[in-house]
C-alpha cells in the first residue's frame, strides 16, 4: 500500500484540522493548545528507532502529559507489528527505546510553509 499522498492532500488534510481542532473539544478544553498543529523530531530519534534491531516500521501514539496537552510518541516496530519495547523487568529507565520530546507546535513552531502558513 503506497503511504505517500499528494501535497494538495495535504494542504486540504491540515488546513481542515487547523479550522477543526477546537471544534472537536469540549468547551471547557478549548483554546488551551492542547491539541498540536505539529510536532518535530530530530533526525536523530528516527534514525535511533529504525536502527533497532527487527525495525520494519515506525508507529506514532499519542500521549498526554499533566497539562492535558496531545504528545506524538514514537516507537520502532518489528515485522510483526509489534512494538519494540524495552524491557519491563526492573526499574525502568530513560533511554533510546521511545521517542517523546518533539519540537511541539504550538510554542517551537516551524517557520511558514503550504502545510504550516
């Protein structure tokens, strides 16, 4: 299945969810910045994770942090469709396994493009 879409899709994908996103929340959750408009990840995570060994593909979760605020996560994934997980025995430790601290947008905002005007 071919994964790649056009830029005009995209344009039409992300200027809908820029009009939308505070539509879809709860009054009470609006205009906090809680959903992204992007989020931006070193080089170095996606080649970090595709190095993994087993790594087929990359999957995004989302995440929420204290202030209620939606976070990509990142983790490698086998053949399988498994995540690539460290160990869960043992106290568990920060490392190179997941990949959480994206330049999140809005605040670290990318300068203008058709996707991000």
């Amino acid at each position: 299945m071919n994964q790649f879409i056009s830029l005009e899709t995209a344009v039409e994908m992300t200027s809908l969810y820029r009009q939308e996103k505070e539509n879809i929340l709860d009054p009470a959750y609006r205009n906090q910045n809680i959903l992204a408009r992007s989020e931006t990840f070193d080089r170095e995570v996606l080649d970090t994770l595709l190095a993994k060994t087993g790594c087929a593909s990359v999957r995004i979760y989302y995440g929420m942090d204290k202030s209620l605020k939606i976070h990509a996560i990142l983790v490698a994934v086998n053949e399988n469709n498994e995540d690539i997980l460290p160990s869960t025995t043992g106290k568990a430790l920060a490392g190179n396994d997941i990949g959480e601290q994206g330049y999140r947008c809005p605040e670290e905002c990318p300068p203008p493009s058709a996707l991000n005007p």
